[in-house]
C-alpha cells in the first residue's frame, strides 16, 4: 500500500508539472500561436525556460543571485523526476490483440514520462518474447532495483533544494511537483 501511494504521489507530482508546462503554452497559444492541433515554432529550450521564469516568480525570488544559486537545483530534480517516471505507463495503451507482431518494427514510445530506460525496454522484451519465468523474474528485479535507484537519486536532490528553501518556498514547491 505504502508503494502505491509512493507511486500516485509521484504520478500526481508529475501530472502538476505538465499541467503548468501546458499553462505556459496555452498562454503561447492566445498570443498568435497555432493552435493544440500543431506545433508551431515550438521550441523545448523556450518552454523549460518559461517554466523556470514561471517558478521563480512563483517562489518570490527577486534576488538573481539567488536564483543562479537555487535554479540547478530545481533543474535536477525536474531531470531526476523525469528520469524516475521514464517508461511508466508504457503498457497501457498497447494493443491488447494478443498478436504485436506489427508492433516490432514501429519505435515503443515511452509512455507518459519520457522514453524508456533500458531496463524497462529490457522487462518489455521479456514480456514481448514471452520469456521464461526465471529471465521474467530477473528482468523484473532489475526494472525495479533501476527504479530504486533513480528514486534515491531524486530524493537526495530534493533534500539539497529543501535545504536553501525557505518555508513558504517549500510549501510553493511542494504545491508545483517538486518536493
């Protein structure tokens, strides 16, 4: 139960970040952009640093000096929860025909968060191949020691950008998916 909570907290997390990431383009939109249905000019480098100018005035730091102090950090977290999540959800929307024989030759996408690692592409060759027990077991143990560790990873940095965080700052941080 615990893992599972773990996990909607995380999955929540990740679903307010791309809600505002989707704020700050809606907002690209209404000024002349073209529309959800195509791209446009969009540009990742332009949206990451809407994002960051969106956070740093919603953590109230007016001081640049701050900020070039804070900013890394909050950029590793993104990255680590990122990193984290990549691969969940891949499953979900495959085809539940049986036969995914016309799936082998079309690139796996990575589900919500991001491509897969290459553990979650190894557990799904697994799956695909339809392995033996024994090589599902040690797939699935190595997916999930990956996942381990990249949750660690994520925890510490979160625990370094706790630290230069005010109170207020952290409640603001919490609130955006990033503690």
């Amino acid at each position: 139960m615990i893992k599972m909570t773990q996990w909607l907290t995380t999955a929540m997390a990740a679903t307010a970040i791309c809600f505002g990431a989707s704020n700050v383009l809606a907002q690209n939109n209404n000024n002349g952009g073209q529309g959800r249905g195509g791209r446009g000019n969009f540009d990742p480098a332009q949206m990451q640093q809407r994002i960051m100018d969106n956070l740093k005035e919603q953590l109230e730091i007016t001081d640049d000096t701050e900020w070039k102090a804070i900013q890394p950090m909050i950029q590793k977290v993104m990255d680590l929860r990122r990193e984290s999540m990549s691969g969940m959800g891949r499953g979900m929307f495959r085809n539940r025909g049986g036969n995914n024989a016309g799936d082998q030759n079309r690139p796996r996408g990575g589900g919500f968060f991001g491509p897969p690692s290459a553990d979650a592409e190894a557990l799904q060759k697994a799956i695909d191949g339809k392995a033996s027990n024994a090589e599902m077991k040690a797939a699935i143990a190595k997916y999930q020691d990956s996942r381990k560790a990249k949750q660690a990873d994520l925890e510490k940095a979160q625990a370094e950008l706790r630290k230069v965080l005010s109170v207020r700052q952290e409640a603001i941080a919490t609130l955006n998916g990033l503690l």
